[in-house]
C-alpha cells in the first residue's frame, strides 16, 4: 500500500471499469502521477459532486492518469458503483477499514522468538507461565522495534533471555507465583535489549485451581453418599471445593454446602432413599473456579426402617446381675445405636435398661439374688426401636462365691494331749506343706469364704481351719484370731474354741439334729465354719472378719491331723 498526502484530481468517466484521471489537480494539491509512483497500490475515494454516488476502495495506479477500481465500501453496497455522467472527485485517502486493519497490526502472535521485524511497538498477548520460557531473537531485526508481554509467574519456571542484554533500569523477574511482569524487548540498532518492571506494590495473583480428578463414590445409605477426590495438580492451592448433585433423571445441579473445606472429601446428606444422583466437585480460590470433575453416579439405599427382630438372647446369672448375649441384628439401614433389655420376673416386665455397648454381651444390673429371671432384648437405631426379641432362658441371680483356689495336700500332722488340742507336725514343729493353705489375702473389716471339696479320705478322717496372719509356716506358732473345729474318725463332733490373740469367744457352740456341719455363731459378727464327714467331704468356711481382728493380710489354712491322708482335692471361689 502506497500513500502520499494532498493528492486530488476529478474525472468524468461513466460506468464501473477503469477510470480515467483528468491531470488537473485543485489549487493546492498535486496529481496521482505527481505523488505516487506507476503501479502503485492506492486508497482511494471516487465522489459524485452532485448526488449520492460514492465509493472506497484500492485501486492500481496503472499509467499516471489510469487507476483501477476494487471497492471496500460503496453506495452500491460495497460494489462497484455505475457512476452516471458529469465531474467526480478522486483523492488518496484511507478508509475506517484500513485503519482498523493498521491497528491491529500492532499485536503480535506470541512467540519464543521475538519479532522485533517492524519499527514501533507491537504486542503479543499475555501468558500464565507452566514451563520455562526461553526468548531468543528473531531474524531480520528492525532499529526501533519494541514487543511487549506480560508474563504471570508460576513461582517455579524463571523466564532465560538468549542474545538480549537487560537493560540498567530493569527491575527483574519476580517468579513469586501470581506476580505479573511486563518484559519490555527492543532492538536499538546496535544490541537486542530486555527490561521487566511491575507494578508499585505488586502482589501475587493467585491462579484458580486445576481441574478436580479422582472423583469418587463410596458406599451409600438411604440418605447420604460418601465422596473422595484428589488434590488438583495445577493452578493455585485450593481454600474451598464445590460439591454439586443432581438427580440423573433431572438436568438440575444443585449445591451441597458443608462450609469451606479444603478435605479431600465430603458427604452429601439429605437425599431422597432408592435414588440415582449425579456429582460433580470443582475447586476454587480466590483467583476463581477450576474446571469441574468427571461425573460419578450413585444410588441411595431404601429408606431406613427400625432394626430387625433379634433372636431369644442367653442369659448368664450374676450376683445381682445377668450377662446378656445376643446376635447383632439387621440395622434396617441406620446405624444401631444400642440396646434395650427388659428383665421379667415370670410374666411380669421390671424395669427396662437401655444401655449404649453395641457389642455382645450386655450386663443387667439391679437384679434381686435368687429370684428367677428371662429377658427380652431390642435394638434401637435413628428410626426407633426394634420389636422385643422373644425371651431368653430362665436364670437365678446369687451372691458370689468369695475367695477360694486350688490347694495342694501337704504332709498330715498329729494330734496331741486333751483338750483344748495344740497341733503339731511329726518331729515336733508344724512344717512348710503340713497343712492346706488356701492362701486367701483379706484385711480386717472384709468378708470372705473359702470351701474345698477332696477325692477321697483315709486314715483317721480329722480336719482342723484355721485363719492366720502369714505363709511362713515354720514360723507360725499360733492362729492369730483364729477358729478350730475337727471331728474324728467315729463322727462325733468335738469342742471349737478360739485361741492365740485374736478377739472374744464363741458364745454358741451347736450341733445339729442331723447332718455333718457344725455351725458356730458369735453375737453381732458370724463366723461360720462347716466340716463335712463323708465319702467325698467338702470342708468350707463362711468368714465375717472381726472388728479388731489383725490388720496384717490373713490367710485361710485347712489341716489334716493324725495319720489322715487325702488326695483329689478341688477348690472354688476367688483366689
């Protein structure tokens, strides 16, 4: 395109070809030939000075009074105009289109190597950084060039500049991540030159999130769906996601809100039960939304019903208690969240216990010792109670069996004098084993009873109990408040009495009718000791230690006396 001020000229020419110039320019301007050379490409502009014919265009200078027509714009609708007869004005002029198409000019595609091929300043558009960006020069410099980009730093990949020098009043690259730098390259004549600067106060820009991947779905209820994702690898760090659903029957997204969260996941609650939903999550900051995930379905289960009917529990009797055992029902689809347990005392309810264990067994408490039970059992959940399971086995509360283990027989010992008997072993002194030590630790103050039950019984068939303070028996020479009873070997039952240290005496001493026990009782505080004769004996002992009685842990001891031997013994209770 070739251009030349103040050129003016008329013709008369008729019609759409070619036209013919008149060489005779207004005062004050000069001819097409006088200004442009032969050849040349020209806007121009051909007027009708009376009328409304007009039309704009580029022509071709083909002699120095001969131009071609090409019209951009025309009263004939951008065609060619079929001018009429009389005088038209022609000039060189540029039209709105060329000038358009002259702005435009100024940018530049972006480009590693920078055309710096045109003098004044061009653009190219702005990039956010994701890798290194290495600049080089372009071929065929022009002097004076300029190209301009801005450049959002990733925080990672500095820019390199190959052939330029940075100019003295450059600020630097900041690769802080966010920060725009506006690079500057230009082309002096001499050296090819770059210069960054930012703006006063510049602060990073933060990039929105990449795209949302790994979206998932977990296991629904009937009203809840679990979702998981993974962290976007791209874009700033996320302060928040977006979690959308829609039922996959409607095109509607909704937007589940659980406030801002930056987990990794989230579940969706309020759905309707036996449905299919779409999700979709998106991440977002405070430089905007990414781009939403992959679709994921899920179906919500039916809705929630109270538990199942659970089978007849078993029922295990404790002192004022039952150990409940039971199988876990169905939950009806809603976490169970306990147990209740009805006791019945025949056909009667008592009182129902609801207790939070969600594992078998459960233990019923406040039961009254030997008074048959059965129990019912339900489990609750967030919809409400089960039906009451049928009943459980019948079972009678007692009182605990206190402390009692297993022993082994020592040697026997033997009985000597009259009564009251002393009782030593062979040789003189009571020896380690000559005795059964039940071994039972209690203080003053506490309750306890021991019973031991043996195989078989030979010899004489007498027994002694006796309650002392320690287990060192060679050194005992003495029950501290300790109790004696024995029988012999015709069955006829002997004196008890209460020697060594320990409190007061016993004021009743009786036999009974029948049977082989003795029973002895001191007013206020029992003691009771029972020494069974028969083929298989049971010696046991019920203590109710006295008040005042030795402090020192004390022990239960059963002995054999005289030339009895017994073998098989077993023992219960609490060791």
């Amino acid at each position: 395109m070739t251009y030349a001020d103040r050129v003016k000229d008329t013709t008369t020419t008729t019609g759409t070809g070619t036209i013919t110039l008149a060489g005779s320019p207004p005062s004050g301007f000069q001819s097409f030939a006088a200004g442009l050379p032969a050849s040349a490409s020209v806007p121009y502009c051909i007027a009708g000075q009376t009328g409304s014919e007009w039309e704009v265009g580029v022509g071709v200078l083909l002699t120095g009074t001969t131009l071609s027509r090409s019209p951009t714009a025309s009263s004939n609708s951008g065609s060619l105009v079929n001018f009429s007869a009389g005088t038209k004005d022609v000039f060189c002029t540029q039209s709105a289109s060329q000038i358009a198409k002259l702005l435009s000019s100024d940018d530049v595609a972006f480009a590693l190597a920078v055309p710096l091929t045109a003098q004044g300043i061009r653009y190219m558009p702005q990039q956010t950084v994701s890798s290194v960006q290495a600049f080089t020069v372009a071929s065929s410099p022009v002097k004076n060039a300029q190209v301009y980009v801005r450049l959002i730093a990733d925080g990672t990949n500095a820019p390199t500049f190959t052939g330029y020098k940075e100019w003295g009043g450059s600020l630097g690259y900041d690769n802080r991540n966010g920060i725009v730098n506006e690079i500057t390259f230009f082309y002096d004549g001499y050296d090819y030159w770059y210069s960054v600067s930012q703006a006063v106060g510049a602060t990073p820009v933060v990039a929105a999130p990449s795209q949302v991947l790994g979206l998932t779905a977990g296991t629904p209820t009937n009203s809840t769906v679990p979702l998981s994702w993974s962290l976007p690898t791209g874009g700033g760090t996320p302060t928040d996601y977006i979690v959308e659903y829609k039922l996959t029957s409607s095109g509607t997204w909704l937007t589940f809100s659980d406030g801002t969260s930056t987990a990794l996941s989230a579940t969706v609650t309020g759905l309707a039960s036996s449905s299919a939903y779409d999700f979709r999550v998106s991440a977002t900051n405070t430089g905007g939304t990414g781009a939403v995930s992959s679709t994921v379905s899920a179906t919500t289960a039916a809705a929630a019903t109270v538990p199942a009917t659970m089978s007849a529990p078993t029922a295990t009797a404790g002192d004022t208690t039952a150990s409940i055992a039971f199988t876990i029902p169905s939950n009806g689809g809603a976490t169970i969240t306990g147990y209740t347990i009805t006791p019945y005392i025949g056909a009667t309810a008592q009182t129902a216990q609801t207790s939070g264990t969600l594992t078998s067994p459960i233990v019923a408490t406040g039961l009254t010792n030997s008074t048959a039970y059965t129990f019912k059992i339900h489990a609750n959940n967030s919809v409400g109670s089960g039906v009451d399971s049928p009943a459980s086995n019948s079972v009678t509360p007692v009182a605990a069996a206190a402390f009692l283990r297993a022993v082994t027989i020592g040697s026997p010992v033997t009985e000597s004098g009259t009564g009251p008997y002393t009782y030593t072993a062979a040789g003189g002194s009571l020896t380690s084993g000559a005795g059964i030590v039940l071994d039972k630790h209690f203080q003053s103050g506490v309750d306890g009873s021991v019973q031991a039950t043996f195989g078989s019984v030979t010899g004489s068939n007498e027994f002694m109990i006796g309650l002392r303070d320690d287990t060192t028996v060679g050194a005992w020479t003495t029950l501290k408040g300790g109790l004696y009873a024995w029988m012999n070997g015709t069955n006829q039952y002997n004196q008890v009495t209460l020697t060594g240290g320990g409190p007061g005496g016993i004021d009743v001493a009786s036999v009974p009718a029948s049977g082989d026990v003795i029973k002895l009782t001191r007013t206020g505080t029992t003691i009771t000791f029972g020494l069974a004769r028969a083929a298989t004996p049971t010696v046991f002992a019920t203590i109710h230690t006295l008040t005042g009685a030795s402090t020192a842990l004390q022990y239960v001891e059963i002995i054999a006396i005289g030339t009895v031997t017994v073998s098989g013994l077993t023992s219960t209770g609490l060791a």
